[in-house]
C-alpha cells in the first residue's frame, strides 16, 4: 500500500516535471496514472486515455453588436445543435448560456428575470425576440430592408422579393402600380452608389 508521503512526492515531481517541460502541458496522465489507466481499462479495455471534446467548446461569443438577424438565427442554431450532439440537458445549456453572451447581449442577458434564465425554452424565445427579429411584423421587414454593403443588388432585390411575399405585397400578381412601387422601393433602398447607376 502507497503512504500519503509517498504519493504527495510522486505528485511534486511530476509537477517539477511539468515546469520543466513545455511539451508535456497535455499530458493528461501526470500524477493520475493510475487511476486514468485503471478508469480507461475498465471502461474500454485499452490502456489509453480518450478526451472527447465538447461541441459547445466550438461556440463563438455573442455579442449581439453588428448581429443581424440571420447570423443571430445561425448562432442560436449551432448552439442547439452542439447541445444536442454533447447530450446537454436545458439548464446545463441555460448555464452555458451566459458564458457566450458578450458586449450588449450580456447586458441584455443580464437583465432577464431569473425565470427566464433557468428555461431553456423560456430564454430561446427571449433571444429569439430579441436578436431573431421575431415579433416584428413582415411588413416592417420589407419596408425597412436595406442593401447590405456585402450583397449585390440582385441578391438584394431576391431579398426583397421574398420579405415582400411574406408580407403579402402583391408585387408579382398585383396591379401595374403595386408592380411600380415595389421596384421604386428597391431602387430606393439601395446602397448610394448602385442607385445612382439605377437612376
């Protein structure tokens, strides 16, 4: 049997190992041989130690600053997509949560009842309303669509296209005048530049 002397002088060398070698920062076997070994036989058959890391580690911050919509739809995807694939439950995601949130939506973050930050449904639908755009009707969309500076005025126009079918502007099937102002709501909205080559 091992003494507690003995085992606290092993740990100390490794330490003093560990300070002298840069390389051996991951070794995940120092000071624990003999419990990872014994964890990893009985559980696998192998003497090997396999780390698996966590999808969720792989999560940028939300800031919630220069986020549009659809980047704020993708971000709240992946997260439930690595929650998901780490089998988390939804208040381990509601705890993790808080981690990503910077900047603005921290402060946003913060001020939500206690309520809200223990349901994982309760705080999806908050962010959602949020950052999501939900809430907000699809006329007030198409109406207060903008050129982007990264988007070409034809991936502008199928944009605005498809806000203006979501809030049945009959801009397709409609009159020779509805038809006329969908396209003079188009050439206004765009970037300064292409609209003084539309006009």
């Amino acid at each position: 049997m091992e003494s507690v002397s003995s085992r606290s002088s092993t740990r100390s060398r490794a330490r003093r190992d560990l300070d002298e070698d840069p390389d051996d920062l991951f070794d995940l076997d120092i000071g624990t041989s003999g419990t990872a070994a014994a964890i990893s036989t009985a559980t696998a058959g192998v003497g090997l130690t396999r780390v698996r890391l966590s999808a969720s580690s792989e999560l940028k911050e939300f800031s919630g600053r220069d986020a549009s919509e659809e980047k704020a739809r993708l971000w709240l995807n992946r997260l439930k997509s690595a929650a998901w694939r780490d089998g988390m439950t939804g208040e381990e995601v509601c705890g993790q949560f808080s981690d990503l949130m910077s900047g603005p939506a921290r402060q946003w973050y913060l001020q939500l009842p206690k309520k809200v930050k223990k349901s994982w449904t309760e705080l999806m639908e908050q962010f959602r309303v949020q950052y999501g755009g939900k809430g907000v009707s699809m006329a007030s969309r198409y109406y207060h669509a903008t050129q982007r500076p990264d988007e070409t005025p034809l991936d502008y126009l199928y944009r605005l296209n498809v806000a203006g079918l979501r809030a049945n502007i009959p801009y397709a099937n409609g009159t020779t005048e509805e038809k006329r102002e969908h396209v003079e709501h188009f050439i206004r909205t765009l970037n300064s530049q292409e609209a003084d080559l539309a006009s």
